[in-house]
C-alpha cells in the first residue's frame, strides 16, 4: 500500500540554517506542496488489438490508452510476442526495457510472415510511486489474408501420344 491515499498533497519540509560571517544567523522553515498524488497503484487489465497477416501496427494510440488507464506513466517489457517482432524507432524491443509514456507513439508491431493467429505483449505498469500487482497484456489477433499461390510446378513436362482419358500427367505443386 502507498504511504499516502490517493488525492493527498504531497509536501516536503525543508530547514535551511544559515551561520556565516556575513549572513544573519537564523532558522527558516517551509513546506513546498510538491503535487497531489493520483491514481494509487496501477491496475494490470487485459486490451486487445487486431491486426491483419503480413502488415505492421503501430501500437502507439493503443499502448498510450492502456497505460493511461492502468494508472501509469511507464511500462516495463515482461515478455514479446512469439509470431511477431515489437520495435520502438525501428529498433527491436526486449524483455526488460522500460518505456516511458511519451515514447509508446514510436511502437510498432510486425507480424512474423505468413503467420495468422493469436499473439500477446506483455507488461508491468509503473507510477513513479507503486508498480502494478500484476502484468497488464496485449491481446493481438492477426488476420489471415488470402495469398495468391506462387512456385507452380508440374512434376511431368511430357505427355504420351494416345494416352486414354484420365490418364495421371503429372503430380502439379503450389506453394500458398
């Protein structure tokens, strides 16, 4: 539990004690309200995002309303998704890496190629004051999309004179 409820000011007392030769000795002391604490300890919650085969996402706008709605100011990575890559700036994310909120809009996620199917991001919500109980995640649900066939091959090239009706010419081959 955090040592002050949500909404309470946040103050720091500070002494300043002056004692030189050319300064009047003395004692002064204020408090300075620093800000008022919001939000407590962040909540994980569950998001999800869809997304279509073979075609990257930026998660910004997702990733922003998630954390905001957690309570928080910062993420941590807790685990990447297995059939895709998470960058930020074009660079690779990693378990571990802390991303403060103004960086969530540079967050990009790319599918793996021709990889259709259910994939998750995981994280951990922080405030600067507490750190979520537990990993907020990212339910990514990619599209399949229908690829036109490539590398066509036929086993057989010749066919022999007169051969009868549904005669087997060949075995042909596609690769989807």
């Amino acid at each position: 539990a955090l040592p002050y409820p949500s909404g309470a000011a946040l103050r720091v007392r500070f002494t300043l004690r002056t004692d030189s030769y050319y300064a009047l000795s003395g004692l002064y002391v204020d408090d300075i309200e620093v800000g008022r604490i919001t939000g407590g300890i962040p909540v994980a919650s569950a998001y999800s995002l869809a997304a279509t085969e073979d075609v990257g996402q930026d998660l910004g706008s997702t990733l922003a309303t998630a954390v905001e709605t957690d309570g928080a100011d910062s993420l941590t990575i807790t685990a990447l998704p297995v059939h895709g890559t998470v960058t930020l700036y074009g660079s690779d994310l990693a378990v571990g890496d802390q991303l403060d909120v103004w960086m969530l809009g540079y967050v990009h996620y790319q599918p793996d190629a021709n990889v259709s199917g259910d994939d998750t991001l995981t994280w951990r919500s922080e405030n600067g004051l507490a750190r979520a109980d537990s990993d907020s995640v990212l339910n990514i649900s990619v599209a399949a999309v229908n690829d036109a066939p490539s590398d066509m091959q036929l086993s057989a090239l010749t066919i022999d004179e007169n051969s009868p009706l549904g005669a087997v010419l060949g075995v042909l081959s596609v690769t989807d």
